[in-house]
C-alpha cells in the first residue's frame, strides 16, 4: 500500500510539472517563433511599471486611462525582432510603442524610437505611424487609431526599421542611434492633453 502511495505522488508530480511546462511554453510558439507578452487581460507580470499610469486588466484587454503616465517595460532587453500590437486608442489618446530603449527608467523619445499613436499631436508629422523625431508620417494626417482595434506591426533589423499601421506601411528607415534595448507601451496623457484610454489586447514579439 505505502508503494502505492508513492507511484501516485510521483505521477502527481510528474502531472503537475507538466502542466506548469505546458502553461510556460503557451506563452511561446516555437512553430513561429512568436512570442505573446499581451493576451487579452493577461500579461501585466509580464513588464515593468514606470510613471503613475493606471494599467490593469479589464474587459479582455490591458488598460490605461488616468494619471500623468507612465509605460509597461519589457523584461527583456531586444536587438533585431519584430512586434505585432492589437490595440485600441480614442481620439484623444496619446501612446505609442518605444523600442530599443536605451534607458528603461527614463523613457522618452530621446532614449528609444518611439512608433507613436497621437492622432492629435501638435506635430503632426510624427503622428499616428511615425517614429517620433526620426520618420514622418504624411500630413493632413491619413493614419488614424481613434475610435477602432488598430493593429501595428513593428520590425527592427540592424538599421532598418519599418511601422506597418493596420496593413500599410507608414515608415521605411535607416537608423542605428540605438541598437538594443526593451520594448515599453505608453500611455502619455502627461497631465496636459485629454488623456484618452489605451487598451492593448494582444502583444506580441519575435526576434529575428
């Protein structure tokens, strides 16, 4: 009987490490090379927290809608790699995605590319799709986030960086001011502008 005991505990070890195997490597797509940060309203622990930004899970997605700002940092550090980014903005929000960043406690877009989402900002050259400082984007503006689930799919590759906005390309450069870094999500309300909500439900990254 005591033998009996311990096959069982040993096969409920053997169960359990399996799954928890199963619920790491979920996250990871070896098919594709993919792999998810955001999947709906889960992911969170799967950053940083800088700023006084109010992220948190709600409604199938990750969110921000109050405070100055703030982002979501990559644990992990990215050289060459692609991102895709389902993700909802309002007329109002100021966001984007900092890439290569060269300084994870002070992000800005004088430490990263910032591929922006602003369809309202001041300048707007480096609107919705641009990267901030380094690509402009058309002007009247044409790519708009506002209201609607937008997609981004972001590539870096050595000096190359090209945005794609909802399957278009928006930008197509060659830069090498900064070769590696994380990956954050901002939302940049700043306490100045109308501070609209962001709300990302999938994110994804693959390095090349």
């Amino acid at each position: 009987m005591k033998r009996m005991h311990v096959i069982t505990a040993s096969l409920l070890v053997v169960a359990f490490a399996a799954f928890g195997c199963a619920q790491m490597s979920s996250m990871y797509d070896s098919a594709t090379g993919w792999t998810s940060l955001v999947d709906g309203d889960k992911g969170l622990d799967n950053f940083n927290r800088v700023g006084d930004a109010n992220w948190r899970a709600e409604g199938g997605a990750i969110v921000a809608d109050k405070g100055k700002g703030g982002h979501l940092v990559s644990k992990k550090s990215y050289k060459d790699f692609q991102i895709r980014a389902e993700f909802y903005a309002e007329d109002t929000t100021n966001s984007g995605i900092f890439i290569r960043i060269s300084d994870p406690n002070k992000v800005a877009a004088k430490t990263a590319y910032e591929v922006n989402i602003f369809d309202q900002r001041p300048g707007p050259e480096y609107a919705t799709g641009a990267i901030v400082d380094f690509a402009k984007v058309p002007v009247p503006i044409i790519y708009k986030a506002g209201g609607k689930w937008n997609t981004f799919l972001i590539t870096a590759k050595g000096p190359n960086l090209t945005v794609e906005f909802n399957g278009v390309q928006t930008v197509n450069i060659q830069n090498s001011q900064f070769a590696q870094g994380p990956f954050s999500l901002q939302f940049g309300n700043r306490g100045k502008e109308p501070g609209g909500a962001i709300k990302w439900r999938k994110v994804q990254v693959k390095e090349l």
